[in-house]
C-alpha cells in the first residue's frame, strides 16, 4: 500500500518552534500523503486579501492594534476544515497555538465523528534555532529562504528564481536578540498545548537537528508510516 492510501484520513496536527524547518516538513508530508495542508498563516493572508467575513472581521481588530480573538481564528480554520471533502485527512500547521483553541478543534471534530489521530513537535534546541535564524535570508519575489554562505559567512548575493528582479534581505524578527524572544513566547504559548495533546496519549517527539530526509523519516515513523518500497 501507498504512504498516500496509508494515510488518506490522517488527521495530523503539527507542532514545531520558529527555525524548526516545520514549512519544508509541512511540504515534503503533503506531497508525501497526499493530505491537505491547512496553515493558519496561509488562511489568514487568503481572508486579508479576498475580503472575507472573517478576514474583514480580523482585520478591524489588527487595525485597532489588538489581538485577533480566537474565536475568529478557530472560524477560519474550521471553515477550512469544513470544506474538505466527508473522510479526508488533513494537516494543521500553526492551530492550535493555545488549549482554547485546541479544546474548539475537538469539540468541532467530535461533532463530525471525527478526532486528532496523531500531534508531532519537532523539537530543536534553541541554540540551533537561533544559529539558523540569525543565517537566514528571504527573497521579496518568492519568499524562498537562502542562508549565509558556511565558509565565508556572507549574505546570499541573488535569487535562482528570480535572478533580474530580486531583493534578498534578513527579516528583523531573525536577529539573534529577536530570535530568542520569539522563543520564549513560543515556549510560553505552545507547552501547555503539548501538554493538552501529551496527556491524551496522542503527541510524539521528533528530533529535527537532522538531514531534512532524516527528520522527514522519523515523522513518518512517528505516523505509523513507513517508505513505499
């Protein structure tokens, strides 16, 4: 049997801090299973820029300076969620950042005869994290992310996808100062939703200081998956 039939109804939650190289599993995973990818950032852009109900509505309280509710947040997951089509499986990367929210996710799925299969962290050691960081640079164009060179330490000169028409610069949130404060807050927001997931027998540790095959292999391990031979 396929990775992709093995898993056509997993319902994958998918936890890891700023620098883990969640994104790059995120991608590997969907193309890997088959499974929908549902990222609250990526939500969250689509309802800002199409004008939506809930995008007007998150926009208003951003406008004012204040923090999205999370009952704004968990509709616009949800919504998502709702449209997949009856038994198809998904995968949840940046919801649920609270108990709260984690809390309406499987009320709502208990609701469709339906539950979280499984929750994997990849854990990194902030030190790595924030050596990762402090290197990366993003592409305005394609958002693609490049690192300084490891012999010279120099930034990346140009982007291979856009090379005419390309600014490759550091965000501010990855200086090494921003970095580690973007940790703490982390670790503060997202240890009690591990513990949430912990305490329900459904969490399950990777280690994500490997080759990007490796930890994606140990992710799969963790799924109960293993490689199409």
């Amino acid at each position: 049997m396929s990775l992709a039939n093995a898993a056509s109804g997993l319902r994958l939650v998918l936890f890891g801090p700023p620098g883990a190289g969640k994104g790059t599993q995120a991608q590997l995973l969907k193309e890997r299973l088959g499974v929908d990818h549902v990222s609250s950032g990526d939500l969250f852009r689509h309802h800002l820029s199409t004008g939506t109900e809930l995008g007007d509505l998150a926009r208003g309280y951003m406008n004012r300076g204040e923090l999205v509710p999370d009952q704004v947040t968990i509709g616009m997951v949800l919504d998502r969620i709702g449209q997949l089509p009856c038994g198809q499986g998904f995968m949840l990367d940046g919801f649920p950042r609270n108990t709260n929210q984690a809390r309406a996710l499987d009320e709502s799925l208990t609701l469709a005869n339906a539950a979280i299969d499984r929750v994997v962290h990849i854990a990194v050691a902030d030190d790595e994290l924030i050596r990762r960081l402090s290197n990366r640079y993003i592409c305005r164009s394609c958002q693609k992310p490049f690192a300084r060179d490891p012999a010279t330490g120099a930034p990346p000169s140009g982007c291979d996808t856009f090379p005419d028409d390309c600014d490759i610069y550091q965000r501010d949130d990855d200086t090494p100062e921003a970095v580690a404060n973007r940790l703490v807050v982390y670790h503060r927001e997202t240890a009690p939703v591990l513990d949430y997931y912990r305490e329900r027998g459904l969490l399950t540790d990777v280690a994500g200081e490997g080759a990007v095959e490796s930890v994606n292999e140990s992710l799969l391990h963790a799924l109960g998956l293993t490689v199409e031979v």
